[in-house]
C-alpha cells in the first residue's frame, strides 16, 4: 500500500488499528517486552533520550476520523513507564527530530 493511499485509508477509519502505539523495552537478555501505550495515536515519530527521560514530539494523528499534524510533546519516564505531557510546541509538525545535546533538547523540523 503506497502512503496516499494508506493516508487516504486510514483517515476514513478503515485502518485506524494502525494508529495505536506502544513502548518495547529490551531486556538485560536482549528480548523485549512490551511497555506502556502511547497516551494517543501517533506516527512518523521519532524519540530522543533527555536528561533521564524518552521523549518524542509532533507526528501525524487522527482524530474523528480525520487525519491531522500533533503540537504535543510527550515524555516517558523509564523507572514509572508513565507518559506526561510535554511544552506544546511551537506549531505542529510531522516527521521531526529530536536532539539532546547540552543539557537541552533540540527541535529539528522541515518546511
């Protein structure tokens, strides 16, 4: 399936399935196991590790049947396995990196 079409499809709710996502965690034997949801559906997202924590931002999402593009930022805590909210950010994005560099977390977007 080519992403018009999986976009198309997954915005009118026939593959919503897709649109759920979790957290995997290795392991001290290298098999992974299952981890916390994430809080709403996201995708074409990519985390980053800061100061302790996983956090991730942006990313398409679907709401109400409709495809849409996340303001949020939302953070892992890896001894709770809790997410929390994050700043919101500037104006949503998708497909963004995150990098920690310094003791700050950097926002990498495209136009």
């Amino acid at each position: 399936m080519d992403r018009r079409t999986f976009l198309s499809a997954s915005a009118a709710g026939l593959i919503g399935s897709l649109w759920s996502g979790s957290v995997s965690i290795a392991n001290d034997k290298a098999n992974w196991n299952g981890g916390p949801d994430l809080p709403l559906p996201l995708q074409e997202i990519y985390g980053t590790f800061h100061e302790g924590e996983i956090w991730i931002a942006g990313g398409l999402t679907v709401s109400e049947g409709a495809v849409g593009i996340s303001n949020r930022s939302l953070v892992l805590d890896p001894r709770t396995l809790r997410w929390r909210d994050g700043p919101a950010l500037p104006e949503p994005v998708h497909h963004p990196q995150l990098v920690s560099a310094d003791g700050r977390l950097h926002l990498i977007v495209h136009d």
